[in-house]
C-alpha cells in the first residue's frame, strides 16, 4: 500500500515538471513537443487512479464535446474512401489528450507555474526572432524579413498574439508597480515581433481580441473603455505600419490580392487561394451537405475540382483548404462543423471565479476561431500543442475558489 502511494507519488511529481516542460518547449521544438507529449500520456497512465480521473472527466462537458467529435470522426470513415490516410488524419488529434492529463493531473494550486514556463518559452523564441531580425545570427529556420525561429510564420503568429494579449491581462491586473513595468515592456516586444512577422492570421486575432479584452476589463464605464480601445488600437496599428515595412507590405498586399481577384480575376494570391477555397468548398457541401465527403477524400475533391476548373488551377497545390471551418465542413458537413462548434460553446461556458482567467479564456477562444479562419490550426502540432496547454489551465481553473486572483504571478 505505501509502495502504491509512493509511486503514485512519483507519478504526480513527474506530470508536475514534465508539465512545465511541454509549456516551456511548446514554442521551441515539434520533437520536444512530442516527447513530453507522450511522456505526459504514459506518466497519466502508470498513475493509475482512474476512478476519480474518469469521474472528472465524465462530468466534463469539454471533454464530452470532443469525445463526440473524436468518435463522430471515426464514425465518418464508413462513408470515407481513403480510409488508411483518413484513419491517420484522425489520429493526429491525440495531442489533444494531454489537455486533459493536464486536467486531471495536474496540481490545482501550482497551475499559475504552467503560463509562467509557456510565457519563459516564448522569451526564449522572442530573443531568437528579434536576432534573426537584426541580423546578430541566422537559423535553419526564419529569415530577416520574417523572423520565425522554429515554425511557420502562420502559426507563430498566433502564439505571439495570444501571448501579447495574455500580458496585458498580466499588466491589467498586477498589484505590483514593477511588475506592470516589465509585463508592459514584455508586451511591447512581443507585440512588435508579431508585427515583423508575416502572419497576418495572428495579427487579425490579436486587433479582433484586442477590443474584447479591454472593453470586458472596463466593462463598467462604457465610455472609457470604447476611448481607451479606439486609442490603443490606434496606436496599435500607426506605429507597426512606420516602423515595420513587413506588416506595411503585408497589409497594401491586401489590396493588390482584391485588384487580382476582382478585377484580374485571378487567384492566384494568398487572399485568392482561400476565397477559391470557399468556391470548392461550396462545391462540395451541394453534393454532401449533411456528412461531407471524409477526412482526405475532401483533399482529393478539392485536387478534382482545381483541375476542372481553370480558374482555381493556384489552389491545385494545396495541402488542406487553409481553414479549419471549411476544412471539417468538406470532410464532415453540417453535423461535423456543429460538433465542432459545440467544443467552444462548452469552453465559452466554463465558469471561472477570477475575472483575468476568464479573460485568458475569452482570448484563447477569440485567438483561435479569428485564427482557424486562415489555417487549420487544430490540426498542427505547434497550435495543438498551444491549444491543449491552454486549454488544460482553464480546465483546472474552472471554479477554482481555492487559487487567488493573481495566480499569474511570477
């Protein structure tokens, strides 16, 4: 019995730190992310404790949510002809565990740990972006003109946004006049790095968010808070297009993606290639409205129409539909993207007790569905790793009477 407790013991005390590692490392490195990932699942699995694991889980709605779009995937192979590769699309979601090993697992009164190693991980990622930037050393990965050490600058943009919003709910609510100094100038540098970036998902994210946070934050005087959010957001938008020629281009090649589009009717541009992705979408849903067509089969409809239409020949490339709604809908219908929808529903309806973890809440949300509007990103290891941390943290602190309101305290 106490060799039972002990190694119990020793299970909790590695979930613990391996926990912080897999927050830590999330910016950093897809290997790392699946070693700790993995570790974290079978650390959760030689606890033991299922009873009260499964207990917490049973009567979590979030979990209940994704338990029905996991199975309802599965259920959609019946009706997918490419069902190896579909079977293996599926299988990527099992990132998505550790959100819930988190959950149950994790230490309730240390869960402020988790955001401060995620928030250290990303300074390490922000040091090595600005260094490439100014050119003080290079990397396999990024370049001067986008700055991205170790991802994709789709997907570290939205990294970067959610952590510039998750400091100034840190700088919105530190007691501590020094630490409101340096969560500001953290939040100045990172907002800058998404800036010198090429992401413009994040950078939508981050102005759409941007406004929620404080207008909730200054909900009691409406006046004040629609000044201050026009004012930042001002500010917010005049010195990225003087000082950062890349958000500069980024934003007027919007404009020439219009021209090509409406005026050249061209599609081959970024803004070009997703509308044409609606326009093949669209072809799909008329035929398979209700269950779609499956996971991969979708990517296959997607390659058959390009090819029969002239017009969508840029779009023949690609990989998935660089959208997260569209790409479920073509693979799973209506009844797939309802399911989906449903998952932050459930997480939007979590109570928290503190007002800055429901902050944090209402930015992942916002971050992530402005965020799946141009990219897939729940089915990217780097995001998924993102999403199941964070997600993870709320889940601990879902009526967390026991934790004070500044547990995001270094």
């Amino acid at each position: 019995m106490l060799i039972d407790f002990q190694k119990r013991e020793l299970m909790q005390n590695s979930i613990y730190y391996f926990t912080l590692l897999f927050a830590f490392i999330s910016p950093l490195s897809r290997a790392g992310i699946v070693f700790t990932s993995v570790t974290l699942i079978l650390l959760w699995i030689f606890e033991k404790g299922w009873v009260e694991k499964w207990n917490q889980l049973k009567s979590c709605k979030v979990f209940q949510a994704f338990g029905i779009f996991i199975i309802y995937n599965f259920i959609s192979l019946i009706w997918t002809d490419e069902v190896l590769d579909s079977f293996k699309y599926i299988l990527k979601y099992w990132y998505l565990i550790t959100a819930f090993v988190i959950f149950t697992s994790f230490p309730k009164e240390k869960s402020g740990e988790i955001i401060k190693f995620f928030i250290l991980g990303m300074l390490v990622s922000e040091i090595l972006s600005y260094g490439i930037l100014f050119e003080f050393w290079t990397m396999k990965h990024g370049t001067v003109s986008d700055p991205t050490p170790f991802m994709n600058h789709l997907d570290y943009s939205i990294f970067l946004a959610f952590t510039s919003i998750l400091l100034l709910i840190k700088v919105l609510y530190s007691d501590d006049i020094r630490n409101k100094i340096m969560y500001s100038l953290f939040f100045l540098t990172v907002s800058g790095n998404l800036f010198v970036t090429a992401g413009r998902s994040g950078q939508l994210a981050f102005f759409v968010t941007l406004p929620i946070i404080l207008f909730i934050f200054f909900n009691k005087k409406v006046l004040k808070s629609l000044f201050i959010i026009f004012v930042t957001i001002g500010i917010m938008l005049i010195f990225p297009m003087l000082l950062s020629d890349t958000f500069k281009n980024r934003v007027l090649n919007v404009k020439t993606d219009f021209d090509k589009l409406f005026i050249e009717k061209s599609y081959n541009s970024s803004l070009g290639n997703r509308i044409g992705a609606w326009e093949v979408a669209s072809d799909i849903a008329k035929d398979n409205p209700i269950l779609g067509v499956g996971n991969q089969d979708n990517i296959i409809e997607l390659q058959r129409i390009t090819t029969e239409k002239p017009h969508l020949q840029p779009l023949n490339w690609y990989p998935h539909f660089h959208n997260q709604y569209l790409q479920i809908s073509t693979a799973l219908g209506i009844l797939g993207i309802l399911i989906f929808i449903y998952i932050f529903v459930q997480i939007g309806k979590l109570k928290q007790n503190q007002e800055n973890i429901y902050l944090i809440k209402t930015a992942f949300i916002s971050i992530f569905l402005v965020g799946f509007i141009a990219e897939p990103f729940l089915h990217k290891q780097f995001t998924m790793a993102l999403f199941s941390i964070i997600l993870g943290y709320i889940l601990i602190n879902k009526n967390s009477d026991n934790i004070r309101k500044n547990n995001l305290e270094m």
